[in-house]
C-alpha cells in the first residue's frame, strides 16, 4: 500500500507540477494557462468516475489472486501506457487525451489497494494504516517534484522513470494482495450487475456513512479552496521578501505545508489507535484548518502567510492520519467495501474540481482576497460541524487491542 501510493502521488505531482505545465508551454505558447485549465479540468471527471466504478468491480471480482490483485496490477500497468503516451504527444488534443487517461488509470490502482485495509488488516490497526496511506501523499509528491524537475529537458525519459516506478510499485502491491479467500472462480454474485450499478451510491442512504463523506468533502472544499490559489496570493495579496518571486513563493510554501502534512499524518494514525477518538482528531484538525486560513488575514505578511501554511499543512495531516480509519468504522456492508470506499474518494476529488470556481467567485465577485480566506475558513469550520452528526457509538463499536476482526 505504502509503495503505491508513493509512486502514484509521484507520478501526479511530477506531471501536475513540472511536465506537464511544460508540455502545454512548448504547445500552446501564451495560451499555456487557459490550455492548461482545460486539460487538468476535463481530466478530473476521471478522476471522479473511476474510483465508484473499479472499486465495484474489484468486489466483483473472482480470481485466483482474489478480488484486489489483478486491478491493482491492471492499473499500474494501464497507468505506464499512459505515461508513456503522454510523454509521446505534442498537441493540446493528445495532452488533453493522455491526462484524462493518466487520471483515470492511476486512481484504479490508488482506490483499489484502500479496500485492502478493511479485507487485511485488524480495526485495532486501521490509524497507523491510514498514517501509512496518509504519508504516501507528501512523499510522493516531493519525489515526482524532484524526478519531474531532474528529468524535464527530456519529457519521454522523464516519463518513462515515473511509468516504471509505478509499475514496480504496483507489481510488489499486487503480490502482496493476493488473497485466498473469496477468490474462488466458481463463487456466485449475490446480485445482479444491474443491481451492481442501481446500488453503486447505496452507501450514502446511511446516515454516518453519509456524514463522514460530507465532512470530508467540506474540509477538502475549504482547503482547496485557499491552497489553489497560492500564487494568486502571492502576487496580489501577500508581498513576498525582495528577491523572492511568486512562483518561488509557492514552492517555499509548499516544501513547510508538506512537512506539516508528514508531521501531522505521523501522529495521528498512531494516536487514534491508543485513544479511538476519531470523531476528535477529525474534529480538532477542522477547528484548526479554518484558524490556520484565517491567519493570513489577520497577519498580513510574509511570516504570517508561511505560519498559515505550516498550520493548514499540520491540519490536513492529522486529517489524513485518521480520516480512513474512520471511513472503515461507518462502511456499510463488508461485501462492497472496495464500492464504498470508491464513493467515498468522491469526496476528495470532487472539492478539487468545484473549489477554483468557488475561489474566483470569492475573488471576483465577493470582496477580495479576505473573501477568500473567509469563505475558506468557513468551509472548513462547516467541516467541523458535520463530523457532530456522525453518532459516537458508531465510531466506538470496534475491537480491542488484540481481537482479530
């Protein structure tokens, strides 16, 4: 699990922040960020699709490697093709097709290997499994960074490294996958694929399920909100030190945001297991992701702005170190955790597609950059808010220490 999500994010962020706005500069010139827009906003509908769908079908699934092996290894390999056919192009057309393909390929492998948590491994253990997943985000995203930034003179080989990496990741995910139950090819479905697609949002008819998607999805919608538009902050709200430019800016902030994240998610899995206080942890990282996005308001400066982002990464990471042992607790029905957690990745990739029209609606139409920050933090402290209405003895119906599952 580890592995792939740490070759995954690398492969997002080394594209996201290095390729491929390089790629769309060599193609579409001064045009590069409409272009860019366009790409990275047609591919997050596959990004929003894929996951509900692989997830049922890996539940589906009967094989002699059992239900999560083969995806995972189908998506690390489909992921590499796309790579590969991305780095390969040399229009708007091809960039927009090999994106969208990247997105929907890489996320097989990254939803599936989740519904290995609840198949594998015992409650008692699923807060150090989501600091475990948790931490494959910031890592990954520093290593695509520095691979994409190693390798951009030669696209194709830069590349090929990260198709290479995610298909060795997910080769050794896959093996260890491998499961001997439910793998039997003669098992029948107990419903049919009709009723597979009817029911493919079921999940959410239950009420603390429903809940702790809602808060995900604010908290994520408040966060993205603001981070999405850190150089737009920076070039018009923040002043930066002389001789530090916007762009540089950004990569300052967000090398302190990512050691937030790494510090916060390291914690957090860990505690959450002695304590089993998830409703608290997921509670306290809210309160303080809406104080971390209004600290650039109320502290206008360089310092202030970094104190923010160290404070907004320390969120987000106490988040992600609790938020899918948490997801395990209230899923629905054992036979469609691979369905369910697809439904539940929704909400965090849904917020990343709404939140830029949020944030330009607030800068343009609402009052500023304090809007933003305002609208932000408000978001998040509606995220808060919705983590009450999940009931405390759902959270709290799990094993001790030492049961097995």
């Amino acid at each position: 699990m580890f592995l792939i999500n740490v070759f995954g994010y690398a492969a997002i962020g080394g594209v996201l922040s290095v390729l491929l706005p390089t790629q769309v500069r060599i193609v579409a010139a001064d045009a590069a960020p409409s272009v860019l827009a366009l790409v990275t906003g047609v591919s997050a509908l596959a990004s929003l699709a894929v996951p509900p769908v692989v997830g049922l079908l890996s539940d589906r699934t009967r094989s002699r490697w059992g239900r999560r092996a083969p995806w995972i290894l189908f998506g690390g390999l489909a992921t590499a093709a796309s790579l590969i056919l991305l780095g390969a192009v040399g229009s708007v057309t091809g960039l927009l097709v090999g994106w969208f393909l990247v997105q929907g390929t890489v996320n097989v492998g990254l939803n599936v290997v989740l519904a290995t948590i609840p198949d594998r491994i015992p409650p008692h253990r699923h807060g150090l499994a989501s600091t475990v997943q948790g931490l494959g985000l910031p890592l990954g995203s520093v290593i695509g960074v520095q691979l994409g930034a190693l390798f951009v003179d030669s696209l194709p080989l830069a590349y090929g490294v990260l198709a290479a990496a995610f298909v060795l990741a997910s080769a050794v995910s896959a093996w260890l996958a491998r499961e001997a139950r439910h793998s039997s090819p003669g098992e029948r479905r107990s419903r049919s694929a009709a009723a597979d697609v009817r029911q493919m949002f079921a999940s959410l008819r239950f009420r603390d399920y429903r809940w702790v998607f809602v808060s995900r999805a604010v908290l994520y919608l408040g966060y993205n909100t603001v981070n999405g538009f850190t150089l737009y902050v920076l070039q018009d709200f923040i002043d930066p030190p002389r001789g530090v430019a916007p762009a540089d800016g950004v990569a300052t902030a967000l090398t302190i945001s990512l050691i937030g994240v790494t510090a916060g998610t390291a914690v957090a899995g860990p505690l959450v297991d002695r304590f089993r206080r998830h409703r608290g942890f997921v509670l306290a990282s809210s309160l303080l992701l809406t104080g971390a996005l209004f600290v650039p308001l109320l502290w206008r400066t360089w310092s202030g702005f970094l104190a923010g982002t160290a404070l907004s990464g320390l969120a987000l990471g106490l988040y992600l170190g609790v938020d899918l042992a948490l997801t395990t607790l209230v899923l629905p029905e054992a036979g469609d955790t691979g369905r369910d957690l697809g439904v539940f990745h929704v909400a965090l990739t849904a917020p990343q597609v709404i939140a830029p029209f949020v944030a330009s609606l607030a800068v343009t139409t609402l009052g500023g950059y304090p809007a933003l920050f305002l609208i932000g933090g408000a978001i998040a402290l509606a995220g808060s808010l919705a983590i009450l209405r999940v009931r405390p003895q759902s959270v709290s119906a799990h094993h001790s220490p030492g049961e097995s599952p």
